[in-house]
C-alpha cells in the first residue's frame, strides 16, 4: 500500500499517534467530502430537495455495501448504528419460555444485555458456547448444544477485548444444518477483512460504519438474507418500512428495507458508501494482510516487555491487541499515552463479562493500528508504553 498517499488522504493522520481504529477510525478525504458535501448542498438548498437531488447517489449506497459483503442490494438496510441494526433483528424475533438462545462466551456487553432484557420479558434461556482450545467459539460444542428448544444462534466475529477471530462460517454450517437462525454482529471486521455472507451461511449481519471500514461516526447496516425476510417483522416499523395502504392495514416492503424508518442522515449514508468504495478499491485482502501484520508485530514487542501479559486468544487473530500489566491498571497506561498524544484505548470488564470473568481479567489495553498507520506510528506506541513501565 502506498501509505504516504493513504495519509494525505487522512487529514486526521498529521496529528496524534491514533491507535483506537476499533473504537473510531478516521475519515478518509473521500468520505469527509461525500458528508461535507451533502451537508453544504442541504445547508444551500433545504433538506428534501438536497434529499431529491442525490436520490441516485444515495441508492447507490446499498449497491456499494451488498457488493463489500456478497450480497444483494435488496438484502441491506441502512441503519443509523451497529446497535440499532442488531436490536431491530434480535427485538424484532418472538422469544417465549423455554427458547434457547446460543452465543459466544466473547459476546459485547451490549448485545449480552439485550438477552437478559428478553429473558427477563419472556423466560428464555441463555447458553455461552463453549470454546475450544485456542480460546474460539467452538463449532463443535454448539453442535452438542442443538435441541428442539434453540431459537438463535448469535454471535461476534471479533470481540472487542481482543484479536480473536471467531469461525463464523463453521458456526454457520451448524446453525444452518438444524434450520436455527444466524445473527453475526460483524462490527469489528468490516472493513478490516473480506466479509462474504454466502461463505457465513447467516441469516442477518450487522455493522457500524466508525469502525474498521472508516465510515462517519452514527451509520451503520443490516444484511437480512432473502430466505429470512419473512420469518418475522422488525421490532419497530413506520410508513417508510411498512406503507399505510388502507385504513386498517400496512405492507411491509418486500426488501430489507422494511427494517428503515423515516428519519435518517442522507449525508453519513453517502459517507457510508464512500467509505465502501474506499475499501474495496484498496482490496480487502490487502487490507487485512497489512492490518494482522502489524497487529503480530505489536504482539510480539509487548509479549519482551517486563510485566506485560498480552490477551488475544485464537488460532486466527486479527488487528486487535490488548494486554494488561501485573501492577498498573490499564486506564493508568492509556490516560498516560494519552499525555504523550498517543490514542488507544481502556477496554472494560464488562464489555466481555463472561470471557473476563471466565479469565479472570480486569480491564484492559486495546491498540488497533490501521493500513494508514506508519510503522512508526507503532515504535512510537511501543516506546511510550516502556516508558511509562520505566516511570518516564
């Protein structure tokens, strides 16, 4: 990759050492116009006409996203969050008592959340999968855990405690060969990895935009794969979903945009798209080799520090590292990188309860180097943290 250009592209890249791409990366030139843009027009000529004028380029977004994931442009609705598009699928499902729901024991707070909610409304049960012996959700294990009484199989590709990479596809072959319902929350690998849903075998993925694949903070979306459309309706619906077609009845729209409602950004849809286009034209396979290669680099230097533990499980790891230290608390390292304009990140304990307590693990350091950080940008990380170690 020719990583001076990727900078210049990156206006953002002049300033700070940025190491928290897993959190929010940052905008590409393409996109920072594709959202400026819009907004001056919207700012020049008023909402709905700025809407009217850029109706084909903002169908063009779902043509972008279904090509980054193998799938079909009627299979994608654009969603304002990751969150929202995983709610409007997991809320949207009829749990009664009983239902089994399987995750991964690396399962984001968030999500594990919106289980105990449904458990609670409706006494369904929660099981964590087991994992195997590189610390991955085991494909084998979940299929000793089938029975009649399993509802969904949920789980992440990548958490965000660290570099795992879950075998989503293998995970796939199971739930699809009892006829379970798939939900994969992809959030920490678009964008980071070539992601083709008729490998996975799911029924629904989700994404944000923020993450990997550099898009505007505030979009995200939702594939629902063709033969799923019908199996429920979405959680929430308005008259962009589900047109009011006579006194008394609605029609949901035969895509996946019956999971949409009215109000939306117009400007970080098309900054979604853009931010599409940008990967794709740099190649996910590059991006990922570039990507997992620093990650296994960074690794490697924290695994020689005195007192470093790093925590990424896995046969496969991807771009996210995290590690603790035997005496000094993980905010305490990051709060003092920040001092030296160094960007990571404080991962908590519950963003993964069920993997940490299961490690026995408090919070953690997260670093997550992106394609338009220099090698440098990494020794410089890397000598911060041993001098905060030495007391410099």
């Amino acid at each position: 990759m020719d990583i001076e250009r990727l900078r210049a592209e990156t206006p953002a890249a002049g300033g700070a050492t940025y190491l928290n791409n897993a959190g929010c990366s940052l905008m590409p030139q393409p996109v920072i116009d594709a959202v400026q843009g819009y907004f001056a027009l919207e700012a020049s000529i008023g909402g709905y006409p700025a809407m009217d004028r850029e109706s084909d380029a903002q169908a063009a977004v779902y043509d972008s996203l279904a090509r980054l994931i193998n799938a079909k442009p009627s299979e994608i609705a654009l969603t304002g969050s990751n969150t929202l598009a995983w709610t409007s699928v997991f809320h949207g499902m009829r749990f009664k008592e009983g239902d089994r729901i399987l995750t991964s024991r690396s399962e984001y707070g968030a999500n594990y959340v919106a289980f105990l909610q449904m458990q609670k409304r409706t006494g369904c049960r929660i099981d964590v999968i087991p994992s195997d012996n590189s610390g991955a959700t085991s494909p084998a294990a979940l299929e000793g855990m089938i029975d009649g009484d399993v509802k969904l199989v949920a789980v992440n590709w990548i958490p965000t405690n660290g570099g795992l990479v879950n075998p989503v596809a293998e995970i796939g072959r199971v739930a699809s060969r009892h006829g379970i319902a798939y939900l994969v929350d992809a959030c920490q690998a678009v964008g980071q990895m070539p992601v083709d849903v008729r490998e996975i075998g799911c029924n629904y993925l989700t994404s944000a935009g923020r993450k990997w694949l550099r898009g505007p903070k505030g979009s995200g979306f939702l594939y629902v794969s063709e033969e799923s459309l019908d199996d429920f309706e979405p959680a929430i619906i308005d008259d962009i979903g589900a047109p009011w077609v006579s006194p008394e009845a609605y029609e949901l729209l035969p895509d996946a945009r019956r999971f949409e409602t009215h109000e939306h950004a117009p400007a970080l849809r098309l900054g979604l798209g853009a931010a599409a286009e940008y990967a794709m034209t740099l190649g996910l396979d590059h991006i990922r080799d570039n990507v997992r290669g620093m990650a296994e680099g960074i690794r490697d230097e924290l695994s020689r520090m005195p007192g470093i533990s790093v925590q990424d499980l896995g046969a496969e790891r991807g771009a996210l590292v995290t590690f603790n230290h035997e005496t000094m608390p993980a905010a305490e390292i990051t709060t003092r990188l920040a001092q030296k304009d160094i960007r990571a990140k404080t991962i908590p304990r519950a963003g993964a309860l069920n993997d940490t307590v299961a490690r026995g693990l408090d919070e953690l350091v997260r670093i997550s180097a992106h394609y338009f950080n220099r090698g440098n940008d990494v020794e410089t990380c890397l000598r911060g943290i041993r001098d905060i170690l030495a007391g410099r």
